[in-house]
C-alpha cells in the first residue's frame, strides 16, 4: 500500500517536473538553432553583445538597487511601527500592501502621470531623474506585498517588543535599535524581500514603457516583436537571473552570522 | 528621603484603574519585591519606574531628580525581563557591551567591563557564544551581566526566573541576591513566586488590585499577615471563624475549646465573631508541651514531601493543613485515624480586611 502511494507520488512528482520543464527545455534549444544546421550560442553572443542590453540591463539594475533602498526605508519602520506600536491597524496596513496585486499596473502609471506631468504641482515627468524616481516609487509598490509580507514574517520571528524595550533601557534611541536590534535580526527577510524586488523591477514593462523610460522590460518586449533567436535567449537569460535571485535568497539564509552558528 | 520614591501612582488603561494611589520608599541598595497575583499592579508599576508607561497621576524620583516624564532610554535604569530578552544577533559579549557602546564607552574600558561582567556572573569562557547557544540559567545571567554593565542607578527584575526549571530558578535566586548585594544597587523584583520573594528581599510589598496592600520584611509578612489577602496569598493558611469570649484576656472560643491570643491581637466586642488563620507549622499533632488548645481532628489526606509530611485534617468540619517533619523511625498517621492537634494561641494571626 505504501509502495503504491510512493509510486504515485513520483509519478505526480515526473508530470509536474516534465510540465515546468519541457518549454523550458524547448526555449532553450530553440535559442541555441541561431546558426543554420547545428547548435550554437550564436543567439546569447547577439544578445550579449548588443549595447542596448547592456544599457537596459544596467539601468534596470541600478533602478533596482535603488528600490530595494527605498523599500527597505520605507517597509522596515512601517512593519516595525505598526508591530510595537498599533497593533490594532496591521490587518488594515496589510490590505493596503496587497492593493498592488489587484490595481493593474496600467492604472497605477496612469495615476502617476496625470498626478506628476509637466503641468501639475509636482511635475516629476518633465525631467529624465524625475520620471526615474516616479518609476522608482512605482516599482516601489509593485514590491510592496512582497516586501511587507518578507519583513514582517521576518518580525514575527522575534520578540520586538521585548527586544525594543530591552535596548531602551540600556539607553538606545530609536535610530540605534532600528538599526543594531530590528533590522540586523531581519535582515534575512529583507534580503529575501530585495531580490523578490530585484526580480520585480527586471522584468517590469508596462511602467517603463509607458513613463518612455530605457528599462530591460521594454527591451525584451521589442526584441520579441523584431527577432527569432534572441527572444528565446533574452527569456532564458531572464530566467536564470530570477532563479539566481532565489539562490541568493537561500545563500542569505544560510549564511546569515547567527542563524548559521544555529547549524 | 528615599533613593528611589513613587509617590501616589496611579495608572489606567482606559476604563480600567490597574495602579491605584501606589506610593513606596525604596533606600539606596535596598532589595524590593512586588508580590501579587496577576493582573494586582505589579508588572505596571516596574513599568512605571522603567519609563514603559507613563502614569496617569504620581510622581517617580530617582536620587532627588524627578523622573517622570523622562524617557525610558534617559533614566540610566538596568531592566532584567522575563523572556530574556537577549539580542539574537549578537554573541553574549556583544550584548554585555551594548549598553555601553551606546552610551560611547572607549573600546579598551568596554572590554574590560565585559570581561569584569561575565566573572561576576560565572560565565567568563562563554562570551564569543551566541544567545542560543545557552541555557535558560545562563541566557538570564548574561541579561542580568547586561543590565548591570553600564552602572545603572536602579535594577529591575521581571519575573526574571519564571521560565527556569525548579533547580535552576533556586540557585539563580541566590546569585541574584549575591551580585545585588555585592554591588549594591537599589533594586526591585517583581514576582508571583511568594517563596522567591520571601528568600531575596530585603523588604516585600504584597499587592492586590492594584494597591499596596502590606509593605514590611519577608518576617512580618508572613508571620503577621494585616489583611485576609496577604495572609492567604503568602503561604499556606488555615482559617477558623473564632467567637470572642473575652476581649480583655484575648480569650476565643475555637470548636468549643477556649484559646488565648496574643496579647494586643483582638480588638473586637465579646460575642462577635473573627478570623483567625493558622499556619500549617503552627498545628502539631498530639499534646505537646506550650501548645495548650488540643482540638479533636481526623486525618484525611497524607502528603509525603520529602523532609516534611504535609497531612490533611478535619477539625469539626474545618479542613485544615499541618505540616511534620519526616523522621524515618515515625510512620506518618494513617489516612481516616483520629487525632488530637495542639495548638499556641500566641500562633494565631487575627485577620482584618
């Protein structure tokens, strides 16, 4: 009976796995058919080697790097804030951070532009650094659900309250208990939350394309439209960052100082 | 004028008056507890005092200096929590030093401190160790080596032994008492544990709804209980209603057996009726010798402690306690035999309240 249900399982566990894989497997091989009758990475050399990946890719990157900052300042007192000090408003907070799966993005841009053009009291879209740090707040809430949800787990996992208290009494102000108590003890969780956001901000289209900005996501749309090969490499490459992002996730985890000393 | 002084405190949490006109005296290096069940008060005042909670009415001074309105991190008070409250991040050295890092310690004089904390409290191989990686007795030293390492003018305990098994909790108490007394730092001890309480202070104030319900040493708390409440809440009691026969003499009818009280013990009117509680070491079985009311008792229950025999008995449909010490060449009664019980009036403890 045992044996049986083992059986089963595997087969269930074979047929997920085959149907993850196999158009994986499938794009993989098509991107490598660039060259005429035998398998080459011609594609990925094109891909790499055309300058506007290298400039998209980068300015993603960078707009990346600096929404994980601003996410980070903004989730990490929020959560901590709304953990010590009202309770009562978390189930409130929460729906407001889950507000960015249910508004499409589409709506959000459109928002931003009719709020901040060139004409409005905070006109942000008449500058390039000012439409990159309008995308950069947009991305921002775009991450939102997934960095509150990783900074608050991260919270649970300890006693704030206590902890809070404890480095009050020994004399410490608010900045150095966020910055020496909370955050290094959730630190995991913001990682966790900044390569979901990393892998977010990557991938983004509607955003960029419609606040016209040079971003990866855009580019991956037009290299679809304008070629064979390299759209089956871009997704492959594309792929990959994201699953290095949960490696690194995982690496976080386990190399954390105390949580690897825990082993 | 006291070291540390909370005059008329008061707290509520809306409608609910948790403190109510809470006032002590606590003396440099003297050893306070706040004794009561839970929900009495006494976690809100150390709260108070630590500067967690600001009171609705009263004041807290400190050495002179009126604390009150300051801010938990600017009252230089060392806090000891029930939970530990160790940073796991940081290894057991790190968390001595964190209070003196904060207030700018140079890095030599830190070291140093850390050093001198962990020998105190007999843990001077553990410091590279993470919080984890120790006992409860242990994780609850190194909180107390981190409240005590930036010198604090005050120290508060709470409940810190509460979550530390039987054996641990004893010896830790005694170490507790040791470190406080070696340093001499003024200090308050919140506790629910009557017998943590009645073996470390120095003084004890037995709180019940939010009041102070009796302040004096573990001694007069237990032998001279002034309320029905501290009389029950500290130790085991047994409580007999008595009718005064003679107010002048302090004679009382127990059971219809005549006793003396102590002299000064009964103010009341021949005929009425008081309580009269008895401590369970108080009762002794058979005649003995100063004890001279001898009441009729049956043994109902028999309860072996190890060095003492704690028995059950009915005294005219009164169910009391009486304790005897374990000797190996005297079976303890059997359950269902009768008894005599002699007991002193001097014993008696007369309640009020």
């Amino acid at each position: 009976m045992i044996r049986s249900a083992r059986f089963w399982s595997w087969i269930a566990f074979g047929a997920g796995l085959l149907y993850f894989f196999l158009p994986l497997i499938g794009m993989f091989e098509f991107s490598l058919r660039a060259k005429r009758g035998e398998y080459s990475f011609l594609a990925y050399e094109r891909v790499l080697g055309d300058p506007q990946f290298q400039q998209t890719f980068l300015y993603s990157v960078v707009m990346a790097l600096f929404t994980i900052v601003w996410g980070v300042f903004l989730v990490t007192p929020t959560a901590f804030w709304v953990r010590l000090k009202m309770p009562k408003l978390r189930p409130y907070i929460e729906f407001i951070t889950l507000l960015p799966l249910v508004i499409p993005p589409i709506v959000i841009v459109f928002g931003y532009i009719r709020l901040y053009n060139t004409s409005s009291f905070l006109p942000l879209t008449g500058s390039a650094l000012g439409t990159d740090i309008l995308l950069m707040f947009g991305y921002a809430v775009l991450a939102l659900p997934y960095m509150y949800r990783a900074v608050d787990t991260g919270l649970r996992t300890i006693d704030v309250g206590t902890l809070t208290e404890a480095a009050q009494s020994l004399g410490a102000g608010w900045i150095t208990i966020m910055a020496r108590v909370v955050l290094p003890n959730v630190l995991v969780a913001v990682l966790s939350g900044a390569f979901l956001t990393f892998a977010i901000v990557i991938g983004e289209y509607v955003f960029a394309a419609l606040l016209n900005r040079p971003a990866f996501g855009p580019y991956m749309v037009w290299m679809g439209g304008n070629k064979a090969y390299e759209p089956a490499a871009l997704a492959v490459i594309a792929f990959t960052i994201t699953w290095a992002c949960m490696g690194l996730i995982q690496l976080a985890t386990r190399f954390s100082k105390h949580e690897r000393a825990k082993r | 004028m006291a070291f540390l002084d909370l005059t008329h405190l008061e707290k509520t949490f809306g409608a609910n008056r948790v403190v109510k006109d809470f006032s002590l005296g606590v003396a440099q290096g003297e050893f306070v507890s706040l004794l009561g069940p839970s929900g009495c008060g006494k976690t809100t005042v150390l709260r108070m005092v630590a500067g967690f909670e600001q009171p609705t009415t009263g004041s807290i001074r400190i050495d002179g200096q009126d604390v009150t309105g300051a801010k938990a991190n600017a009252r230089n008070i060392g806090m000891v929590f029930q939970a530990y409250a160790l940073f796991p991040n940081l290894t057991v050295a790190e968390n001595v030093a964190f209070g003196l890092r904060v207030k700018g310690v140079p890095r030599a004089e830190r070291d140093a401190r850390v050093t001198e904390m962990l020998r105190l409290i007999g843990l001077p191989d553990l410091g590279a160790r993470f919080p984890f990686q120790l006992s409860g007795g242990q994780q609850q030293r190194v909180a107390l080596a981190r409240a005590l390492a930036p010198r604090p003018r005050v120290l508060l305990l709470d409940e810190p032994l509460s979550a530390l098994d039987a054996k641990i909790r004893v010896s830790l108490r005694t170490e507790i008492r040791e470190i406080q007394k070696e340093l001499g730092i003024t200090t308050i001890f919140v506790t629910h544990d009557q017998e943590e309480a009645l073996s470390m202070s120095d003084r004890i104030v037995v709180m019940n709804g939010g009041i102070a319900d009796q302040v004096g040493s573990p001694f007069d708390i237990y032998n001279r209980p002034t309320t029905r409440f501290v009389a029950n809440f500290v130790g085991t009691l047994n409580t007999f209603d008595a009718r005064v026969e003679n107010p002048e003499t302090g004679t009382v009818t127990l059971g219809g057996v005549s006793m003396t009280l102590a002299e000064g013990s009964l103010s009341a009117r021949k005929g009425d009726t008081v309580a009269i509680a008895l401590r369970p070491e108080a009762l002794h079985l058979g005649r003995t010798e100063g004890r001279e009311t001898v009441l009729p008792a049956r043994i109902e229950a028999v309860h072996f402690m190890g060095s003492v025999i704690r028995l059950r008995a009915d005294i005219g449909g009164t169910k009391v306690s009486l304790d005897t010490f374990n000797r190996a060449d005297q079976p303890p009664p059997a359950v269902g035999s009768a008894m005599e019980i002699s007991v002193s009036g001097r014993d008696a403890i007369v309640l009020r309240g």
